[in-house]
C-alpha cells in the first residue's frame, strides 16, 4: 500500500525538480495522513507549508524558489502552468536578477509578478501585479522569470538603487545579454521621474555610472595608450585634410621654389606656413598668383594641430625644431624673409628667383 503511495508520489514530483504540493497529491488519491507518514519515514520532507520534497532532491540551489512558485498556484502541475508562462506567476525582480545572475541584490524573500492580483499569506514571499507581455518572460533553470531588461525595469521602478542597477547593466551588456534599444523602450516611463529626457537619456545617464557610456568610454580611450595613439592618429588624419586642401589652393609653380614642399612632410610645411603667415600682412596676395585662393583660417587651424600634436609627440616636437633649424640657413627662407620685408612685386620675384632645389636640398 504504501509502496504505491511512494510511486505515485515520485511521478508527481519527477516533472518538478523533485517537488509537490499538497494540492497536487490529493488529486493524485495521495491523502495528508499519508504525505504525513512518508515525512516521518523520512522518505519525504516538508520543505514549508503544503509542499514536498523527496529526500532523494540535493544540490538544487534554486529549490527553496521553486517551492515558493509551486504554492502560488498548488493545484496545477509546472508542466501546466509552463504551457503559457504568462498566465501563471512570473519569477521578478531581484530573484529574477539572481536567476539571471546580475548583481548581487539581497533576495531574502522570493518575487513573482503576475497579471492578476495576487495574494498570500507565505511568508516570504512578496506578489507584484504587472503586465506580462510574452516578450517580456523567458524561461530560467526551469522557471518562468522576466527577462534581463524586463528585471532590470521593474527593479528601477521599484526604487532599486541607481548604482546597483546600473552595476546589472554594465554586467548585462559585457555578457551580451541586454539590449540597450530596446532596454531604453522599457525605461522611458520612468526618464522623468529621473530627470531624463526619455529612455534612451536615462540609459546613457547609468551607463555613465559604471563607465560604459559613450562619453565614458571616449574618456578612457584617450586616456589609455592605445587611444594617445589613435587620437594622434585623427590629428595627423585631419591635418593632411588641412594640408590637402592647401596645397590645391597654391601655384607652386609661380612661387619658385615652393613646389619643393609638395610632398607631405610636415615639419617643412609647418616652417612654410609661419613665413607665409608672416609675409601675408606685406604681401597683395591678390596679385601674386595662388596665394590669393590660400585659406589661412585653415593655416592658422593647422597651427593650432602643430602645436597640439609637439605637446603630446615629443618625437614630433624634436622633428620640428631640426627642420626649422635646417630652415633657418636655407638660401630659400632668406629670400621669403625679403621678400616679406618688401611690399613691391619685384621683392615677390626675388622669392620666386631662389632656386627650388636648394630649398629642398635644405629643407630635407
């Protein structure tokens, strides 16, 4: 008689990770005076109020949840309820992010969310009524649970901490779990209640707090070695783009000598660009052919690159100071300097008379 029992028994709780209620025996024929006697036998444990465990269950973590799920609805098997998850009562909030294994809430009492209201005496239990649309339910060890980005909602609305959750987050985003589109759709309810515009504001806003926002993270870069060289790399991109557009706007070949720095040496270029410079309060540029299309806002953008780029490459620096020295005795800068010194055409055609190849023997 009672090896029946046990049977009947067993197969109740082998499709539960080796549990059953109370409810769930008796419409199985097993009675309480019986459930009571297999307890006593040892062969059963009360693991809390109307539910069981077979002694033969160990090693499942999660266990004491899975009672707690079991008693919100004790007539109906998992298998059932399991067949529409979302008409049942859903693992929430921090016990969904312990289920998920994002952050390190303290979930001392086991949270369900469902679409009725729902009511218990249990201790330890706490019931949220919520809508639970089925994109918004997965399944976990077994059991029906908010999603990541579902959980990590319903816990700001909750008034979870801002660190805490934004600590999910940035796990949930390293693991590749957490869609932040669609992560912002959930949070734009609550972007004001947090001084945001809308979700995607409020998204950024905690990203920033455990550094993975776009502005944190383009802060780190720069900071680290390799974003110094990628940073120095777009400086050098966009002074080529300066230089690029100079060199169209220039007739080297009526400035004698000048098409010497054609070739994208920089330093040469930098020297070149503080003679023009000087030389352009002295000069009609608009009758010495070339210059006159020069764009000196972009010079003087090209100064401030030159500079920038000396403060952070010493290399660069030290690269500079020997082509200005080599600059400085180079028959070619002697005869730009009268040329700046004279405003008269003919000054302008003794710079153009400096033979190019000892420009380009000295400068290089």
């Amino acid at each position: 008689m009672m090896t029946d029992v046990v049977s009947r028994a067993s197969h109740i709780a082998a499709g539960q990770w080796g549990l059953f209620t109370t409810a769930q025996a008796e419409r199985a024929g097993i009675t309480r005076v019986q459930l009571s006697r297999l307890a006593d036998a040892g062969v059963l444990e009360r693991l809390g109020r109307g539910v069981y465990v077979t002694t033969s269950t160990t090693g499942d973590e999660h266990l004491p949840l899975r009672a707690a799920w079991l008693a919100l609805d004790p007539t109906r098997t998992a298998e059932e309820r399991l067949s529409d998850p979302t008409t049942t009562s859903v693992v929430s909030h921090a016990s969904a992010a312990g289920l998920h294994r994002l952050g390190d809430l303290l979930d001392d009492q086991h949270e369900f969310t469902s679409a009725r209201r729902k009511q218990t005496t249990r201790s330890g239990i706490l019931t949220h009524r919520g809508d639970l649309p089925t994109h918004d339910v997965t399944i976990v060890e077994g059991l029906p649970v908010t999603t990541e980005v579902r959980t990590i909602a319903d816990l700001l609305a909750a008034g979870t901490d801002l660190e805490h959750v934004a600590q999910m987050i940035g796990q949930g985003v390293r693991r590749g779990v957490v869609d932040l589109g669609d992560l912002a759709s959930h949070l734009d309810p609550l972007a004001s209640r947090h001084g945001q515009r809308d979700g995607h504001s409020l998204v950024e806003y905690l990203l920033d707090v455990v550094g993975l926002s776009r502005a944190a993270l383009t802060r780190e870069l720069a900071a680290s070695p390799a974003g110094q060289d990628l940073v120095e790399a777009g400086r050098l991109g966009a002074l080529g783009e300066i230089i690029a557009s100079m060199l169209t706007k220039i007739d080297t070949g009526k400035m004698g000598g000048l098409e010497a720095f054609a070739a994208p040496d920089v330093g040469k270029l930098s020297a070149l660009s503080e003679l023009i410079a000087s030389m352009q309060p002295k000069i009609d540029t608009t009758k010495m052919s070339g210059l006159d299309k020069l764009d000196f806002d972009k010079l003087t953008n090209l100064h401030a690159l030159i500079a920038n780029m000396s403060l952070t490459t010493p290399a660069f620096s030290q690269r500079m100071q020997e082509i200005s020295r080599q600059l400085a005795t180079s028959p070619g800068k002697t005869a730009l300097a009268e040329a700046a010194a004279s405003s008269s055409m003919q000054a302008i055609r003794l710079a153009a008379a400096a033979p190019s190849a000892q420009i380009a023997k000295d400068a290089g």
